[in-house]
C-alpha cells in the first residue's frame, strides 16, 4: 500500500491511500504524525488538519501492525489571516454578512486566508479573487440568503463595443442565458482554495428555488458554487448542501480538485446535480460522497451554439474513491454534450441506490463536434443500481425533443448536426441488486455507437417479487422493462468478455442492428 498526497494548505494536507480498493480499505489503516498515532482510518481519503504552515512532517500508514509507506511533507505558506467578524461579520445566522466577507475577499493579500470561524453567516453571493484561500472551520455556516432579489444577475452573453466577440457569464442548461449569481462565484479567477470541516448552505429549502423550477423568474436559477474561466481551483472537505440548482458547476475552466467533499440535496429537489464540469479540462473529484435529487455527478460541455461559437471539449475527467447514492445517475455523460467529451476514467467508486449507473444520454442537434470517446469505468461496485449501464442517443430533452427529428428510428442523413459515441469501456464491476436491466444501449441508425466493451461484468438481480418495471432510457417508445439483461440497437462493435448475470429473466444478448459482436466466457441467465 501506499499513498499520494492530493493537497497541501497551511494548516492541513489530504491523502489518497492507493491500495486497489473501492472507497474504503479493506481494514481500517493508522496514521503516523512524526512517529505520534494519530487514530485509525477507514476511508481511502484521508485530511489531517491542526498542522502549523511552513512546517515539515512525516506521515507514515500502517496496516495490520505493518508500515506499508511513509513520507515527507512541508506545509505551505499563509501570508496573512483574515478573520471576517473583524471585518463586521455577525455570524448569528440573523444578519447579513455579505458586505463583511466580500470586503475580506477583496482585502486579502496574496498567498493569504479569508477566515469563516464557528457561526452562521448568512450571505448573497460572494465573488472570489485570484490567489487567496477560503477557510471554512468546523462549525461555520455559510447559509445562503433566500431573497432572489438580494442576487445578483449574471448577464448570458454580451457582445464587445466592435460586436466581433461575445462575453460569457451566465449559463443555463447549456446556452448562455441569463442567471442568478452563485452563492460562492468565481469569475476568471486563478489559484483559490476553498477547505476546512464547515458548511456551505444554499438554504433553497427556506427560498423559493425549487417552486416552479422550470419557469424563469427574474433569471435561471443559481448554482451553490460556480466556477467560470477558473483555473487551479481547489475545494475540499466541506459539507455543501440544499442547492438552488446544480450545486458545483466548473464551467470552461481547467485544473479544478474536488476533494472529500459531502454534497447532499433532497431526494425530491429539482435538477439538483452533486457536480457538472462543463467545458472543461483536467478535472479531479476525488473521495467525495453525494447524495441528491438528480445525477449525481453530470459531465457536460454545452448545447450546440456554444459548441459552434465557443468550442471547448470536455477531456481528462478522473473520478475516484468516491462514494454516489441516491440520484438519477451516478456518472452522466450529456446530455448537453455538444462540444465532445473525452479521457473520462472513474475507477474506485461504489455506486449506491442510483437509477443509473454509468448513464450516457444525448440526440440528434448536438452536432459533429459532440464526439464521446475515451470514456472507461472501472473497478467499482454498484449496490441496488437498478440499471447500472445505459446508452441512449434518443434522449428526449429541449423543447423539440418529442420531434420526429429527434425520435425517429430510421436513419436520417449525417450531417453537421449528427452527434457521435466512438469508444465506451466498463470493466471489473460487482453490481448487486439489478433491477430492470443490465445494459441499454440505442445508438443512431444512421452513425452507430462504434464500440461498447465490458469485460469482468458480475450482476446480480433483485428477486422478482421485489422488482419494479422501469423505463431503462428515456426516449419516445422505450417500454418499461423487468429483469433484463443486455439490449443494444445501432452499435458497431459489442465486445462482451466474462459477463455473469444471476436472475436475469433473458437467456441470451438482445442485438439489433449491431454489425460485430464478439462474445467470450457470457452467461445470461
């Protein structure tokens, strides 16, 4: 075993174990803080705070009595400490704070911390800086204020004095459209840690957010956090909670870590995604858990107009050790995927109580730019995912997405609005507690998903008397299904190697129009 370290601030450093496991070791481990135990472990993500900055340490693991590694760190440097109560802040849950925390932001010098101790802050949006960290302790509440008013509007798209170029700030759904400010917003900024044990609250559960959901009012809704044109962005250890909308959206940004993060929104709340990289390059979310009332994590990059005039394809998206319950899907490709999508590996997770597993989704109009390809999931187990695998490129979203365009099932000419799925790999799953299906996969007649490849799949289905029929994918025509096994319409080649489904009421692969399939060690049953 050993471990790598994920980030370093003053006062603490956060470690990944590295031992092959999904989450969580097989055995709880022990830490070592210059020879002085520290406690015992079961989670692969581990922070260590209470740490002096500019310091060195030795951390060392230990597994069943046995030092497994052991490695030097030096803290890094804190220019200066901001505290925001003296700056004005209240931190009684009753005032507003707002003024009192921006000023702290915009005074702090670089290399420097804006500091949230124990208190509940009530705010309206904040707007980051470059080159400075946020501390939220352990016991501190940023809580978002509930009066839309109190928001500021970030306008969609506005175009330069000489109308040859066009600047993005607000975003809907894929479209440069009109939208509240966020309740921590970065616009353009560089190098910003946001970290410690606290709360970010967006309290849409005291506002009016989540009525009428889908009607604009004023602007669209806000994210809780919004990263646009960020780059070294770091956020980890918080607890962030009852977003207004999707809770974390890195948006046409690079080099964002989402560490050990506990993201939670009701069950029942309303496009409520965990997190929804948008346009981006090189992206970490490691170690969180999430829980919420849509998918949990959403990898996107903008519907066709942004594709067209702001292109910027999704690529090097890692998601490890985390932990992913309840929600619509766990990992979602699209489907507002316009710009393309590419080098995803989520590998170490443990999916739990989701709809859907790996859930990709998309349709005619996203364009010849929308290319998936280089997408793997491996090394996870899925727990009561009732359809761990789904491909659908019939995805009835957007105003026209009942349109014969979009839900015809005859091939239509390729053109510059043809989407494509080049390469999709699962392999070395446990999923326990299939319900509807194992694997749905409709390409297009007319460009065909070119590759589908599991490999060391083993499911195992709920009993049937506990089986609920569901609709696998949501497109025009798809019948809600009970126990089945594996369904693909329009693939070029389906590779299937070492496939073991327990209570499967199929007997063999359901294929339809797919040109080469290659089957080796497969029982359906």
């Amino acid at each position: 075993m050993n471990f790598n370290i994920l980030d370093i601030e003053p006062d603490q450093i956060t470690i990944e174990l590295d031992n092959g496991d999904c989450y969580s070791p097989k055995e709880p481990v022990s830490l070592l803080l210059n020879g002085e135990k520290l406690g015992e472990y079961d989670i692969n993500v581990i922070t260590i705070d209470g740490l002096c900055p500019e310091s060195g340490y030795e951390l060392t693991v230990i597994e069943n009595n046995t030092v497994k590694c052991s490695k030097t760190f030096t803290t890094a440097r804190e220019s200066y400490r901001l505290d925001v109560r003296k700056f004005g802040a209240k931190g009684d849950g009753i005032s507003n704070d707002t003024q009192y925390i921006q000023a702290a932001i915009l005074a702090c010098p670089k290399e420097g911390t804006v500091y949230l101790g124990k208190g509940i802050y009530r705010s309206g949006p904040l707007f980051l800086k470059s080159d400075i960290r946020i501390k939220i302790d352990e016991g501190a509440v940023l809580l978002g204020d509930t009066d839309r008013n109190d928001y500021p509007v970030l306008p969609g798209m506005i175009a330069s004095t000489d109308e040859k170029a066009e600047y993005n700030l607000g975003t809907w759904e894929g479209n440069p459209l009109d939208t509240y400010a966020s309740l921590i917003t970065g616009i353009g900024v560089r190098n910003v840690s946001i970290y410690g044990k606290g709360i970010v609250d967006g309290n849409a559960s005291n506002a009016d957010w989540w009525k009428d959901a889908k009607i604009r009012r004023g602007a669209w809704r806000p994210k809780l956090i919004y990263l646009n044109d960020c780059k070294g962005i770091t956020i980890e250890g918080l607890k962030v909670c009852n977003s207004p909308c999707w809770t974390i959206h890195p948006y046409y940004s690079e080099d964002i870590s989402l560490l050990k993060l506990t993201i939670r929104n009701p069950d029942d709340s309303p496009n409520t995604d965990g997190i929804d990289p948008e346009s981006c390059k090189n992206v970490n979310i490691i170690g969180t858990d999430i829980s919420v009332g849509d998918d949990c994590i959403a990898i996107k990059s903008g519907k066709y107009y942004m594709a067209l005039r702001h292109y910027k394809t999704t690529e090097h998206v890692v998601v490890r050790n985390c932990r992913l319950n309840h929600g619509h899907g766990s990992v979602t490709i699209g489907s507002e995927c316009a710009g393309g999508v590419k080098e995803v590996h989520v590998t170490g997770c443990i999916f739990d109580s989701t709809d859907r597993g790996l859930r990709i989704k998309s349709r005619r109009g996203r364009g010849k730019r929308s290319i998936l390809e280089d997408i793997v999931f491996e090394n996870i187990v899925m727990k009561d995912v009732r359809m761990p695998f789904t491909i659908n490129m019939f995805y009835f979203c957007d105003p026209d997405g009942h349109s014969e365009y979009c839900q015809c099932k005859e091939a239509l000419p390729v053109d510059d609005m043809t989407p494509r799925i080049k390469s999709i790999t699962a392999r070395n799953i446990k999923c326990d507690g299939v319900d509807a299906s194992l694997l749905t996969a409709y390409g297009l007649p007319e460009q065909k998903i070119e590759l589908i490849c599991l490999e060391n799949i083993d499911a195992v289905y709920r009993p049937e008397s506990e089986r609920v029929p569901a609709v696998p994918v949501m497109m025009d025509g798809m019948e809600p299904v009970s126990g089945k096994g594996i369904m693909v319409r329009n693939v070029g080649l389906l590779r299937l190697n070492n496939i073991r489904t327990h209570g499967s009421t199929d007997k063999d692969v359901d294929a339809d129009a797919v040109d080469n399939m290659e089957c080796n060690n497969v029982s359906i049953g």
